[in-house]
C-alpha cells in the first residue's frame, strides 16, 4: 500500500486541497514516514527548496514515506518532536509535478526513482505539494555532498557505518523503541511507578533476529514477572523481532521515598535495543515527581522533564569515546 493510502486514506493523485485541510485540522506529529515543511514568508525559497530536497533524500536511504511542503507552521515541544496544525502555508510558484521531479533528480545523487508529486491549488492559485518517497533499492542517496536518514521523526546526516551498510546492499531492518509511564502507586515507605515497554520493528520485509534490550533505571528497583533487578535488566531472549509482531509489556519500579528525595524526585530511564541486522538504539527520559499525583497516568507529560527517544549512541551525546565509556563505568 502507498504511503499516500496510509496517511491520507487515499491514493496521492486523487487527493484534493480539502484533504489536507482537514488532515491538519487536528494536531499531526511528524513520524518516521511523514515530514512537513511549511512556507512562511520569511526566509530565502532556495533554503526552503533544499530543506525538502533534504528530506525526500532521507526518505529514500529510510523506509520511504511522506513530505508536505506547505504543511503549516512546525512547532517542537522540549522533547524535540515536532508537529504541525492550523492553516496551511500555500506558496505562488512556477514548479509544477514534472519540474519538481526533475529537480530532485538533479540534484540528489544517484539518480532518485520512486517519487511522486501531487501539486494542490488553494482558492487563490497559491499551491502546496505533497511527495511520495519510495524507500529506495538504489542506496545510498546524498544531497549536496551529505548523505541523509530518517530517524524517528528526524532528518539527520547518516553515520559513516550506515552509508558503508548501505554501499554493500546491507539493508537494515528499522526498529524503534519506547517507555511510557502507566500508573503511579504509593506502598508504604516506595513509589511504585509502573511502565510499558514497546519494541516496533517497521520495516514491513525485513525482520531482525537475535534481538535484545536493556532498562536501566536510576533510583530504584526494576520488577519484572515477580523478578527484582537493582536498577539494570537485560533481555536477549527474542530471536525474532517481526512487522506486525511487536513486543510489549509491562515493569514496575519500585523507588524507596527516601531514594527519590535524595535525587529531588527526579527518575532516570535508559533501554537500550538492537539486534544482529540493525544499529543499537537509545531512548532515554527523565521525570519528575514533586507532585506524586497518584493512580493511571492519561499523559505522562505532567511527569516528563526529558525525553529523547530512537537516537544512535553516536547522537546521544557530543562526548568523545572515552568520556561515553567513563560516564557508563560511572553510571
């Protein structure tokens, strides 16, 4: 199924103004397949141009996926994600489909296939786009010298290991992982917290195998199954991480009072995943519990101080080695 049925409920070339109108009349996150670039009247058309050749090149070296050009204005929260809502920001041009297309193959090296362009006319004659990036069989793809990957929501410049996996026709599956906060619980003398685990793997025809992942949480004790762990469990029992097939559960942590008040309430939580095809990941969140308001979590964002989810250990931080490796000797 095209990206362009999965997102929008129909295919790119039978999409209408109205569509998208009412697609952003409630609040959309970026993802891993869909990116929006607005058109705000400041700013120079030629940076504009380019931060969209950007992403549809980061598209191609990913999973493939979707860019509204004309989306209304981004917003990102402290967590770094980045949505869009409102009124969309159509802009006076003399591309059309076939010109943009042509643009793109010039300028994104090797030669891009698999793109299609949908050009939508406001009342005004003012035009968005919308472009359908097929991930492609052809990778690596660079823009301007710099080769582009989509990483959870995030066009970034692709690792040197990435590029050299991409050279060989090493295709790797993309997996993504994420912790919420479910419930907060008070026994005796410990905060309990309890949390959700989940483990997606999205590329629809390439599964990883010897799958692990790892939960280091600072205070506190990790409960799992009845099982306790101080603070660090590590699971490499999942030969198999499949589309469709994710792995989900749940885990306690259980925070002596006095452990967190020495820590002014705060509550650190890294898992750490990968698996024999794809690169190791990081997400990592810090919460605060001054208010230990108590029972089911609707959003954990009244907690949530920090939050950095599906990162390459390379971007986790600007550390050098040996500083990463001291900090975790420390941790």
């Amino acid at each position: 199924m095209k990206y362009s049925q999965i997102i929008f409920g129909k295919d790119l070339y039978d999409l209408e103004y109205n569509d998208i109108v009412q697609f952003f009349n409630e609040e959309k996150e970026e993802t891993l397949n869909l990116e929006f670039k607005s058109y705000p009247p400041q700013g120079n058309h030629n940076d504009k141009e380019n931060a969209v050749f950007k992403a549809i090149c980061g598209l191609l070296n990913s999973e493939g996926g979707i860019v509204v050009w004309g989306a209304p204005v981004e917003t990102r929260d402290a967590q770094g994600n980045t949505s869009a809502a409102g009124a969309l920001t159509p802009f006076s041009t003399t591309l059309d489909r076939d010109r943009l297309i042509n643009k793109v193959s010039s300028v994104v090296v090797s030669l891009a296939i698999g793109i299609r362009v949908q050009k939508l006319d406001d009342p005004n004659g003012n035009s968005i786009f919308i472009i359908e990036v097929e991930k492609s069989n052809f990778k690596p793809h660079q823009f301007k010298d710099k080769y582009y990957i989509r990483l959870d929501g995030q066009t970034k410049v692709a690792p040197h290991y990435l590029i050299s996996a991409m050279m060989k026709s090493v295709d790797f599956p993309v997996v993504r992982g994420h912790i919420r906060l479910k419930n907060v619980d008070l026994q005796g003398n410990n905060v309990i917290l309890t949390f959700r685990k989940l483990l997606f793997n999205t590329s629809e025809f390439n599964n990883d195998i010897n799958f692990f992942y790892r939960i280091v949480a600072i205070p506190g004790v990790i409960n799992i199954g009845g099982d306790a762990y101080q603070g660090d469990y590590t699971n490499d029992s999942l030969k198999i991480m499949s589309h469709g097939r994710p792995s989900m559960s749940e885990f306690r942590l259980i925070i002596p009072s006095n452990a967190l008040l020495a820590r002014n309430s705060e509550v650190d939580i890294v898992i750490n995943f990968g698996g024999e095809k794809s690169p190791s990941k990081v997400s990592t969140y810090k919460y605060s519990f001054t208010n230990l308001n108590l029972g089911e979590v609707a959003n954990e964002n009244i907690f949530l101080v920090e939050k950095n989810e599906n990162s390459l250990p390379s971007d986790a931080n600007n550390k050098s080695s040996d500083e990463s490796i001291n900090e975790l000797l420390d941790f």
